[in-house]
C-alpha cells in the first residue's frame, strides 16, 4: 500500500510513460496557474471593450452592423473549434498512440494558420475602410482585444512548430512530452478565450 494520492487523470500521460507521467501533473498545474493569470489580462482588455462598446465610444463613426460579417466570424470559429479537437486528438495520440501525433499537430496547426488568415483579412479589410484602431475608442478596444488573441494564437502556432521540430530532433522524450501538454492546455484555452470573445462582440454586437 501507498500513501501517495492518486495523480489526476486529466494531467497526466499514464503509468507506461514513467518519469514524465510522474511529472506532468505538478507541470501542467503549474501551467494552470499561468493561464489563469493570462485570463485576467483577457479579462481586463474585454472589460475595456464593454465599457466602449455604446454609440459615445464609436464617435460618429461606423458600428458593428457596418464592420462584422457575421459569416466571416462563424468560420473562423469554425475553424479554430476544429483546430482544438485535433490538437485533443493530438493530445489522445501522445498518450495511446504516438504515430498519430505528428498529423494531428499539423491538422491543428493549419486549421489555426486558416483562423488567423480570415482574422487578418477582415481586420486590414476594416483599415482599408477607415475603421483602423485610431478611429475610435470602440475600435481600439477592438482591435486591442482581437489582436491580443490573434497574437496568442500566433505565438501557439510558432509554439507548436518548435515541438514538431523537437519532436523529429529528439523523440518522444519526457521533456518533450510535458512541453507537448501544455502546448494542449495552452490551445484549448485559446479556444475558450474565443468563444467569449464571439460572444460578447460579435454576437453581441450584431444583436
């Protein structure tokens, strides 16, 4: 018998992995805390854009009727939506079947590149019309808290270019692996960012 407690589940790589099944959970609880702290930035930047979002923070100018495309937003959701079930794919791989982890990373990775193409297309598309950050303070809140998740999920693309290349350059090591899992959390975390981002804006906004 052992004292130990049971290690959770949901952060952890099982007992065939050994030393990084061992160290998982005392890593990816510590990455919790980190995005729980990146929260209260999202937090902060969308309280920014609440307070803004009346007809006094566009300055005359145009409103979420005029700039949203609605379809737009819904395939970008779409497709970042997809993105996290193939990076929990990816995640299901690493831990049962690691032959299939290489393709599901890139299956995540290009349906992420696909969100922040169309992101970027309808953001320069809303320059182009005059609607850039410095025409309003609605705008600037806007486009600070759709840019601070397009940066993140920029960065969680370059994030998982490394690990592939890690991945081809030194194998399933334990490092690696406890690197790949928070590469997970980081990903889904981004997606539930985004559903209150879809929410709250462009919902909202077009309601």
């Amino acid at each position: 018998m052992t004292d130990r407690a049971p290690l959770h589940p949901g952060l952890n790589l099982g007992p065939r992995h050994g030393a990084a099944h061992e160290q998982a959970e005392t890593v990816l609880f510590g990455f919790w805390v980190f995005l729980m702290s990146d929260l209260i930035l999202f937090g902060l930047f969308l309280g920014t854009y609440a307070s803004m979002a009346n007809p006094m923070g566009r300055a005359g100018g145009s409103g979420p009727q005029e700039l949203f495309s609605l379809a737009s937003v819904a395939a970008q959701t779409g497709l970042l939506l997809a993105s996290s079930y193939a990076m929990g794919m990816a995640g299901i791989a690493l831990k049962h079947r690691p032959s299939r982890l290489v393709p599901w990373t890139l299956a995540a990775l290009g349906l992420a590149v696909g969100f922040l193409a169309l992101e970027l297309r309808d953001l320069s598309g809303m320059v182009v019309a005059g609607a850039g950050p410095g025409r309003s303070g609605w705008l600037s809140s806007f486009f600070a808290l759709v840019g601070l998740h397009g940066l993140h999920v920029a960065a969680a693309c370059l994030w998982a270019v490394v690990m592939l290349a890690q991945l081809r350059i030194f194998g399933p090591s334990d490092a690696v692996k406890t690197r790949f899992l928070r590469l997970a959390l980081f990903w889904h975390f981004l997606d539930i960012v985004w559903i209150g981002i879809f929410s709250v804006v462009f919902l909202g906004g077009l309601a």
